[in-house]
C-alpha cells in the first residue's frame, strides 16, 4: 500500500521548522532569510481564451503513460449540462506513437513538469482518432420540478459535436515549438482527407496553412523561414466571412491570402494528426503547445498583440506585487527581492 502511495505522490514538499515568511502575524508576508519556500514555486503556462476551444494540448504526458497526450480543451457548449458530469463530456487525448518517457524534455513555458515533447522526424507522431471527432452524444434531459414525469433525450451529432471536425466554421490553429536547424516538410497539425486542414513545416523551411474542400482550395505560406532551431508561436486562422487566410508569427501578423467561404465544409473522415503521419511528413523538433478553435481571434474579441503580450508578458509571470522571478520563483504569492 505504501508502495503504491508513494507512487502517486512521490514529492510531498519540504518540511521547515522555522517561518518562511518574515512576520505573517503583523502583515509582512514577504519571505525571510533562507525561507523554505525560496526557489520552490514553480511557471506555469495560462493560455489567453480563445473562442469555442475544442482541443488543447500542452505536451505533458498524462504521467502514467507517456503515450497519453491529455487534451485540456474546455469549452461550454450546450451540453456541458449537468455540472456534475462535466468531466464525463468529450476530450480529445492525443496517442503518440512510439513515444517513450525519453520524449519529455524541459520546455519555456512551464517548469512544474517536462512540458515539452520532442519529435524525432523517423517514427513518432500524435494521433487521435476521426472516431473520437465525430461522434454522437444522447443527452438525458431532466426536470428538476418533475422528477417522475417529464423526461426526454437530447441527440448531439454532426457540426453540433464540436471537436477539431471543421465543418463551415471560422477557425484557427495555434502552435508553440522548434524545429531541429533546417528542418523541412514536417506536418505540426492536419485532418485533411479529400477535404480538411493542414499546417506545416514547407519545403522552405516556412509555415504552409493550407484548407480544402469539395471543389475548393486556399493556401497560406509565411513570408519567412521558422526552421532555425529557435522557439516561434505561430496562429494561423480561417476568416469566412473576410474570405482570408492569415498567419500570425511570433505575436505579428506575417502574411495572408485569399481563403474559402462560408459554404465551403472541411468535414473528412481522416485522423488528426500532430508532428506527422503513419507515412509521410514526420516533424522533426519540439512541441510545447497547440489547440485548435472554432472561431477567429476577431470571435473571442481578441486581436493578436493582447494575446501574445498576456501569454509571453502575462501576470502569471510575475509575483503579487509584479515583481519578476528571481531566478526560480519562490512559493507563495510574493518572491524574494531583498
Ligand atoms: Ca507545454
Ligand atoms: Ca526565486
């Protein structure tokens, strides 16, 4: 049994007898000389909100199984029902294939955990199934004020299922990773069959965004090389009403191009795929995150400088009081600056 505990919970903390803070009975919470609680707190990474987020990966394993990409998209959609069932909705783990323990490597953005994943461009790639995208879920409705009496189902199928399936929504993709220096055609993220969406690694070493439908096809190329062995945030976004095709790069907008309208479905029966394909366009670098939208940045009433400035500059970053951490931040609310 102790065996077992343990290997849940194998950091318990640190054990002081003295304060770590100088005087908490008169107010003063700052920490004291050699406090316990210097250099343990930890960075984690706060996303900014996007709109309608259905798929949400920040590259940790789910610590069990370091196949297990848990998703950790949250998105209020009609039939988060019953809060006490929310953790039974839809999420959307990725699998990675041929992925070991040795995948998981420290990352910028978060420090509590490996929360970077590598890709080694021969056989690893990520996967979730078209079958866990395009599904169909029965909703049991129940009156409260009625409970014997009146009582109905609810089916929740096709573009109402929302998940990474694009049908003729606005969406976007955003990716946070590196490439090995001169890196080429290595798929970051697709679901593309005879329709679909794809972004990449193209054979210049830029981003290639590209969607297609039926009869109909738009691609984006950024205006510069990313694959220089340096960490890039990427966005790239499908605007139906605008009819464009824009990639921002690094908190700029980069390039844009004419792209698909509203009655144009990107609906396919492929998986999704991250860092490459069972047999093509291997990714070759590292993740540290990517999450997939249902709607532009203009949808969450956002724009690209608010975005990139709360997730590189952000609050999180920095103690109560605003200070910066000094070297590792300390636990608790304020780092020790004196
Ligand atoms: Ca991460
Ligand atoms: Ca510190």
């Amino acid at each position: 049994m102790l065996k077992e505990v343990k290997s849940i919970a194998y950091d318990l903390g640190v054990e002081s007898k003295k304060s770590p803070m100088k005087d908490p009975a008169d107010g003063d919470f700052s920490l004291s000389d050699g406090s316990a609680a210097l250099d343990r707190g930890v960075k984690a990474f706060v996303p900014w909100a996007t709109y309608a987020n259905v798929g949400e990966w920040n590259f940790h394993s789910a610590g069990n199984d370091p196949a297990r990409l848990i998703d950790e998209h949250w998105y209020m959609t009609p039939y988060y029902y019953v809060r006490d069932t929310y953790y039974r909705n839809p999420q959307f783990p990725l699998t990675g294939v041929n992925f070991t323990k040795a995948n998981y490597v420290a990352g910028p953005l978060e420090d509590w955990t490996k929360g970077a994943c590598t890709f080694n461009w021969q056989d690893q790639y990520a996967v979730c199934p078209n079958a866990q995208l395009n599904r169909s879920l029965v909703i049991p409705i129940k009156f409260r004020w009625d409970k014997s009496g009146q009582k109905e189902t609810r089916t929740v199928a096709g573009k109402d299922f929302k998940s990474p399936q694009i049908y003729d929504s606005n969406f976007l993709i955003e990716a946070y990773f590196k490439t090995v220096p001169g890196h080429t055609k290595g798929i970051l993220c697709q679901k593309i069959g005879h329709a679909g969406y794809s972004l990449s690694v193209n054979r210049s070493g830029g981003i290639t965004f590209a969607v297609r439908g039926e009869k109909t096809s738009a691609s984006v190329r950024s205006a510069v090389a990313v694959n220089d062995g340096n960490w890039h945030h990427v966005i790239a976004e499908c605007d139906r009403g605008a009819r464009k095709l824009v990639l921002y790069l690094n908190g700029r907008k980069n390039s844009t191009a004419p792209g698909i309208g509203g009655s144009v479905s990107l609906f396919n029966s492929s998986d999704l795929y991250v860092g490459g394909t069972p047999d093509r366009g291997c990714f070759h670098g590292t993740f540290e995150f990517l999450r997939i939208s249902l709607g532009t940045l203009k949808d969450a009433k956002t724009d690209i400088g608010e975005l990139y400035a709360w997730e590189f500059d952000g609050p999180f970053l920095y103690d109560f009081s605003g200070n910066k951490p000094r070297g590792k931040r300390d636990a608790g609310a304020l780092e020790k600056v004196d």
